[in-house]
C-alpha cells in the first residue's frame, strides 16, 4: 500500500485518521521506514529548479528582436569589412547579452535564502526514542519535538502542546507570535487560521511540542514559494514594451528590404549590390545603440539612486520603477512598524486609566512564563510612564495557558498583609471569572448591562483593527501558593489595547505615490479589522477590501475587474499575493510590490518591479529588484522620479532615432527606382546611422521636462509608431525636395549627390534630436549640456567630411561647392522650423491609445 501523499485534509483529518495515512504513531518511524520513505520522497530540502546549461542561457539572451536585429547589422558591416562598426556592434550585443546572462543567476541566490533559514539539526522519535537527526533526513510521518528557539524544519500537525507560541509573521504576516495547539480546523482555513499546523521556516518563541511531519522539502508551503522564486521571471512592463518596439522594426524592415531588393532586381542591377543595399537599409532603421542608451541610462540613474539609500539590483528595475501605476505592499514591516505597542490603558467605562496601565505593567513585569511581544509593549509603556516596582514583592506566578487564555500574578504590596492578585489576558476568558467591576466609587457587582456595556467596547475597538485584552484584580488573605481554581470572583478592571503602529511617513508616502500617478493597494495575511485600521490611518479606503476567503472563490476573470477597483486585500495567502499581482497586471497595470517576509518573495518575483527594505529577511531582499536601505521609505519618490527620468530619456532616443532613420530609408526607397545609380552606398548608410547616433549617447544626461515627471510612463508602441511615421514623413518630404534640387536644379552627378544627401540626411538627423527631444519649443526647454555639444561637435564633423582625404576617398565622397553648402544650410533651417510646427501639432492632438 503507497504511502498517501500529504494534502489539505492534514490540518481537517483527526489524528488517528491522518497517522494512519502517514503509518506513523506516538513512537514515531522506525529508522527502517525512515530509510524508505527518505528513498521515496527525497531529501528535506528546498530544492532548486535544474539549473539550464550555461551555453543555452547564454543563447537565450539573443532571443530579443533588437539585438536580433542588430547581429543582422554586425553581419552587414563584417561582409562590407567596416571593421570598427561591426566591433562596436558586437561589443554593443556581447556587453548587453552577458549582463542578462550574469542576472539570470538571481533566482538561484534566492533559493541559497530561503534554504539557509532551516534548521541544521532536529529531534525526531525514531524507534520509540528520541534522537537527533539532520534536517534533510526528516520524512512525512516523522514526530519531532520542537521547543523555544527551533526553526520549524517541515510542515506537521500538531499532536500535543504547551504554552506553544510561533512566530511566522514572514510567512503570513501576522505581526506576533500566534498559538499553535492540537485540534481540527476547517478545510477550507487560510493558511493563518491553520492553528494545527507548524510551517518549514517559522520559528519557535516559546513552549514544546509534538508534530507529525505532513510535508517536507519542496512539497511544504515554504517550498512552493522557493519554486516560484527560482522559475524564469515573467517578462516585465520595460521589457514588453521592447519585444513589442522590436516587432515593428521587423516588420517595417521586411517592407522596405523587399519593396527595395524588387525595384532593383526589376532595374537589372547586380543582384549582390542590391542585396547588400536593401540590408543596409534594414540595418539602417534600426536604432543599434539602444542596449548601449539604455546601459547609460540605467547606471546613472542607480548611481544617483544609491546616494538617495536605494540599491538597484536589476538595472531594467528602474525604467519599471518609472512605469509603475500601481503600488502593492504587505502591511507589516512595510507600512507599520512591525512591532506591538501599548496603544491604550482603559478602565471599564472605556476612559484612560493609569491605574490600568500600572496594574499590567506589573503584571508584565513579574512575568516569567512566556515571552511575547505584548509583555514587552507593556514593560515598554511603564518604562516611559516611569513606574517602578519599589514597594512590590512577587509571591507566585500562575503561567498563561490556552486553555485559560490568561496570566497572573500575585503581589505583596509593601506594609500591607495582604496580597494582590493582577490577572490579564483574552476579553472573554478574563470576563468569565470576574463577579464585580470597578467604578469610581470602588467595585461594584457585575451586572448584565455592565457586561453588555464592556462588551460594547470590546467589539469597537476590535472593529478599529486594535488587539483588545482584559484586566482584573482580586486582594487576598495571605496564603502560601496560588493556582487556577484562586482566579474567581474578581473585579474587571479594563482592558489593554495594542497596536501595530504605521510608519510615521507611511502616509505622506502614500499621498506623494498618489500625486505622482500612482494608486497604493495593501496586500496583507493580516486580518481584516487590523489591516482596516491601518488603512486609514495611512490614507486608504478601508472600505474597498476582499478578503483571502471571497479572493479564493473568485474566478479569474471576476478579480481582473474587481482587484483595480480594491484598496485593501485581506487574509491572503501567499499564493494569493501573488494572483493579485498578476490580476493587476492582467488589467494592463505595471505593478510595483513592497514587502519583506517570506510570504511575500513570490509575489515581489511576479511583479514588474520588486522593492524591498534592508530589514527584510534574505528572501525578501534577494527577490526583489530595488532595495531601501534606510526605513525612510519617501525614497521612493525618488526612485519613482529617477525612472521616469530614465523611461523618458530612452524613449526620447527611441523615438527621435527610428523617425529620423525611417524618413531617410523611406526616401531612398522611393527614389531608388528613379536614379541610374544608388542614393547612397551601403557602407555611407552605416557610417550615417553610426555618427547620427554618437551624441544619443548623452541623452542618458539630458533635462526631462517636468510633466514626464508628473504621470508614469508607460510604452506605447501606437504612439512610438505614429510618431515615427509623422516625423518620419515631414523628414521625407526634405529629402524629396533636396532630391529635386540636387537632380534638376544642382545637375549633381553620382559621387556628389551622395556626398550632398550624406551631409543633409546626417545634419537633419543630429539637428532633429535639439528638436524632438521635448515637447515643448526647442528654445523653451534647454539641452543637457553634454548633449548639446556632442551634438555641435558631429555636426562640425559632418561639414568637414568631404574634405578629410582617406576618409573622403574610403566612402566615396567629394568636396561639395558652395552653392550646395548654402543649399544645404537652407534646408536645414527650413527642416528644423517645419518640424516644429508638426510637433505642435502631434503633441496637441494627444497619444494614441495602445492597441490601436
């Protein structure tokens, strides 16, 4: 009979049920079934995903179109022997392939992460004895004995326990240790309220107990989110939209070289030199220097960003960062401090008391029993309000069980004979054992109405997202100890509120994201009264939430319509985290995440752009993109900005480059039927494109205009494209007319037509850029330095060309006569002043949308 393999029904199914699935008992395996299953199941650990050759990764980097494209261009310039313009091609296409091929490594560093948080060694039962084994050996059906300090190594149930606290705020993101106890729980239960189950990478605060092993390496929550890190990352927003710009290369590439190669071939001209002049085309239109841009861009932008406290680990991050339209983000650690603190001490009319406070700040204080986070917010409380226990003598402790769901204290107070008993704990349980509340005239019989009066309050401040307990008192005669049975007839005193706080620029964060464009959507495993209360303290609509329940019963498509319209998403799962991302996504959103724990690595792993901060734990940091260094997460404005300044940069050289070179190819092909020899020379067309191109290189140090800033930037290749063909059209229509002045007017012969149009096709480019690189007047809005002058140098370079001998006579040119430089200038002047008024034009018109 085959072992069952471990599912849902391992926190649903009684105990005997589930240990006779795993044939496994109170004594544990034998070392003898240990063995076999160790054989069946493999190893406890997190597995990586096989890791691909490095040849074939290396070969994957060429699956982009444009560096396709531009290998087609180093193969042009070998065949035509332009030595430097291949070797700058192919260093362009070697350099950029290998830093992607360097990154593909990330998702393993991840996995390293997430195995490095397990456990070396733990105890088990085997044979009936307890022994200590490796971590890796541990098998489904194991029982192993946790205590205080253990890292949970697999995924079990609960057998037996006591005072058992876990912490596993990384994997569901509550923000303290919750109870894990024997029992049944629902099918149905999101992970959180899996009160029965420990989980592989939680931690032990306090307590022992016994698990049967359900799940170990791969198979364990934990391992489903180590397989997602370590699959392929999706394709992000920046890299889309690339795919995309590369396929309308191609196919406006694949029109001109066969428009072109037929009219030739139709011409009777050599077959090779029409071939070779077609491809140059091509070739031509490509913008070559876009990985170089791009590389320039992007290293500038994560230089400034790590002087602002922000790393950049994947550099196409921060074009996705300027992107972004949506903002998701876990609630704690992220939003809020994540860590308890006292939020108020009340007495039971709901007023502050400082009695209470004190009252519980003992009770904190003399604690011995199990540490959490409540006792430190209270030791912390007294601490500031200054109390001390000068006075106080401990007589006996009554340690907190789940049971009882309390703790108490008894005390001496200084010269009186008596002693005083502070019990503090859950609302219902500390309420069960009190007969009488105290008033202002001193304690009073607990009537009906008292206890729907406390209740009132109890359920408000719940509904506010606090974390509510109780407190009571009771004086006694001297007695020489104190058990249970002694809490009874006690006095209600009030109740101890806490709170997760928010950030103190969490707001201000979120508000400035908002002004920038950019909605901020809470994505929590915490529960909805919580995460709610957080949500408006920060500036969200608290009233636009789903919850981890009504997410799963959702179809796809129901939470594609739903998840853009919802603030809050509550009680999630981390799978969850993860289809909400990609829900939004799926909506056409470029979505951000900020988050720090482990259950959030997957959902930082689909997103566009995964932002972390330095206190996160290594799994969190290694899956993300960007990383905070410092809590001060207004940063991210920065960042935000930073990409956008970058997107806009790229674009611009997008954008300018394929206008200008598809005007220029257009214009060829057109006249190419009509001339008795070719408009340009292969080899002219490359050194065009090449010297057009150098001063794009400072664009990565060009000025944005400050509405680029204002709004994400998104790709839109219908805009990219109507852009390209209007300009593209108006830099035609200057090259028909220098075609007919150079024909019918200058009577220019072969060598100085090309030479001519060589001139003017370059200038009209470089000239173009001081243009179009802004949407406002090319007066209004000034040019980076750098820019300008690399720009005023290449266009000195142009007019000198034809008098630079080698050079001159290597690419076929010839020294020009004055009344063609005074043409040339003419038709510069008249390009620049007409392309102005078109882009008035185009940009009042507004963009395309995309798709269209």
């Amino acid at each position: 009979m085959a072992l069952a393999a471990p599912d849902a029904t391992s926190w649903s199914a009684a105990v005997d049920e589930l240990a006779a699935r795993f044939r496994s008992g109170p004594d544990g395996l034998t070392s003898q079934a240990a063995a076999e299953r160790l054989s069946t199941f493999g190893p406890n650990s997190v597995e990586e995903v096989a890791q691909r050759g490095a040849l074939r990764l290396f070969a994957r980097q060429f699956e982009n179109p444009i560096v396709l494209i531009l290998l087609v261009a180093a193969t042009i310039s070998l065949v035509l022997r332009q030595w430097i313009d291949a070797g700058i091609v192919l260093a362009i296409v070697m350099g950029s392939a290998m830093l992607s091929f360097l990154q593909e490594y990330r998702a393993s560093t991840a996995v390293d992460a997430l195995k490095g948080r397990l456990a070396l060694t733990t105890r088990v039962l085997r044979n009936g004895a307890e022994q200590v084994v490796p971590v890796h050996d541990i098998v489904p059906g194991d029982v192993i004995l946790l205590s205080a300090g253990n890292l949970v190594p697999a995924d079990g149930r609960v057998l037996a326990a006591q005072d058992f606290l876990v912490s596993e705020a990384s994997i569901t993101g509550e923000s303290y240790p919750v109870e894990k106890r024997p029992g049944l729980v629902p099918a149905d239960a999101p992970l959180g309220d899996r009160t029965n189950m420990v989980w592989l990478g939680a931690s032990v605060r306090s307590g022992t107990a016994q698990v049967l092993v359900t799940a170990t390496g791969r198979q364990t929550a934990f391992g489903a989110i180590a397989a997602r890190i370590a699959a392929r990352a999706p394709e992000t927003e920046f890299a889309r939209g690339v795919r995309q710009f590369g396929y309308l290369l191609i196919r406006v590439m694949v029109l001109v070289v066969l428009f072109v190669l037929s009219a030739n071939l139709m011409l009777d001209r050599p077959v090779i030199d029409s071939l070779m002049f077609a491809a140059a085309l091509a070739v031509g239109l490509s913008p070559e220097l876009l990985p170089a841009i791009v590389s320039v861009t992007l290293s500038a932008g994560a230089r400034r960003m790590a002087a602002d406290g922000v790393i950049v680990r994947r550099l196409d991050a921060i074009e996705n960062l300027g992107s972004m339209t949506v903002l998701c983000t876990d609630k704690t650690g992220t939003l809020t401090e994540g860590r308890l603190v006292l939020h108020a001490a009340l007495d039971p009319a709901g007023q502050a008391s400082e009695e209470v406070a004190r009252l519980a700040w003992l009770n904190a204080s003399f604690e011995t029993g199990i540490e959490n986070p409540l006792d430190a917010a209270l030791v912390a409380a007294g601490d500031v309000a200054g109390f001390g226990t000068a006075g106080y003598a401990k007589i006996d402790e009554i340690p907190y069980d789940f049971e009882r769901r309390r703790l108490t204290i008894v005390l001496a107070e200084g010269a009186d004979d008596g002693h005083l008993m502070v019990t503090k704990g859950a609302f219902a349980e500390v309420l069960d054992i009190c007969t009488s509340v105290a008033t202002d005239a001193g304690a009073v019989p607990l009537d009906d109405a008292d206890r729907t009066a406390l209740e009132a309050i109890f359920r408000a401040r719940s509904a506010e997202g606090l974390r509510v307990l109780a407190l009571a008192t009771r004086r006694f005669a001297p007695q020489a100890d104190y058990d249970r049975d002694d809490e009874a007839v006690m006095t209600f005193g009030g109740f101890l509120v806490f709170r997760d706080p928010p950030k103190a620029d969490a707001a201000q964060t979120i508000a400035t994201l908002r002004a920038l464009g950019i909605a901020v959507k809470v994505i929590s495993g915490d529960n909805r009264h919580v995460t709610a209360h957080v949500a408006r303290s920060v500036g969200l609509d608290a009233d636009a939430m789903l919850t981890g329940e009504e997410t799963a019963a959702m179809r796809d498509e129901a939470l594609w319509h739903l998840a853009p319209r919802t603030d809050l998403f509550v009680e999630i799962d981390p799978q969850q985290k993860e289809r909400i991302v990609r829900a939004l996504q799926r909506t056409g959103e470029a979505v951000g995440y900020l988050g720090d724990g482990i259950n959030d690595a997957p959902a930082l792993h689909a997103a566009d752009v995964g932002i972390s901060v330095a206190e996160a734990v290594d799994v969190a940091r290694e899956s993300a993109d960007i990383v905070l260094t410092r809590r001060d997460l207004q940063v991210l404005r920065a960042g935000v900005e930073d990409g956008r300044r970058t997107f806009a940069n790229t674009l611009k050289y997008i954008s300018i480059t394929t206008s200008a070179n598809f005007g220029n190819m257009v214009s060829m092909a057109i006249v190419t039927p009509f001339l008795p020899f070719l408009p340009l020379l292969p080899k002219q067309i490359l050194l065009n494109n090449f010297l057009s191109d150098l001063p794009s290189l400072a664009i990565a140090s060009d000025r944005v205009d400050p509405e680029n800033l204002a709004t994400p930037q998104r790709w839109n290749v219908a805009e990219v494209r109507r852009f390209m063909v209007v300009f593209g059209l108006v830099s035609s229509a200057f090259d028909l007319l220098t075609f007919g002045l150079l024909l019918w007017v200058l009577q220019a012969g072969e060598a100085l037509f090309q030479t001519s149009w060589f001139i003017i096709s370059l200038m009209t480019e470089l000239a173009v850029v001081l243009v179009l690189r802004t949407r406002r007047s090319a007066i209004r809005s000034r040019p980076g330095a750098i820019l300008l002058w690399s720009t005023v140098v290449v266009l000195g370079l142009t007019f000198a060309i034809p008098w630079l001998g080698p050079l001159t006579t290597a690419f076929g040119f010839v020294t020009l006569p004055l009344d063609t430089l005074a043409a040339i200038v003419a038709i510069l002047v008249g390009y620049i002043g007409a392309t102005e008024l078109v882009k008035a034009w185009f940009f009042r018109a507004g963009p395309v949308e995309p798709g269209s």
